[in-house]
C-alpha cells in the first residue's frame, strides 16, 4: 500500500495540473519521515529529494507559494 501511495504521489508531482503538483508535494511532505533509505532501489530518489526538486525546478510559483 506504501509503495503504491508513494509511487502514485511521485508521478503526479508532474501532473500538467499545479494544484494536483501542489497536493502531491503536500502528501509526499507527510510521508518523508515514514520512508527508510535503505529500502529504496539503486538510483530511486529519496521523497525529500523529489519534494525538493518539485519546489525548485517547478514552472509554476504557485505550487511553492501554495506549500508554503
């Protein structure tokens, strides 16, 4: 079920909608204390490190100024 969330969440952090991406960083945000380093595959990006990068790299202000 944990992987299912998070993985459904990873994918829509670059949905073409901003409030879907912006709901997904705020799920993903309540989830990166559960998530344990050495259960991801080789290469996978940590939850902390797609919130971060969906925060920086994404097009829309809005969805960091909707975070925060």
């Amino acid at each position: 079920m944990y992987i299912a969330l998070r993985s459904g969440l990873a994918e829509r952090v670059n949905d073409k909608e901003s409030i879907v991406r912006s709901y997904a960083v705020i799920a993903l945000c309540k989830l990166i204390g559960t998530e344990d380093p050495d259960d991801l595959e080789f290469g996978e990006q940590s939850i902390s490190e797609i919130v971060l990068d969906s925060l920086c790299l994404d097009p829309a202000v809005s969805v960091a100024h909707f975070i925060f």
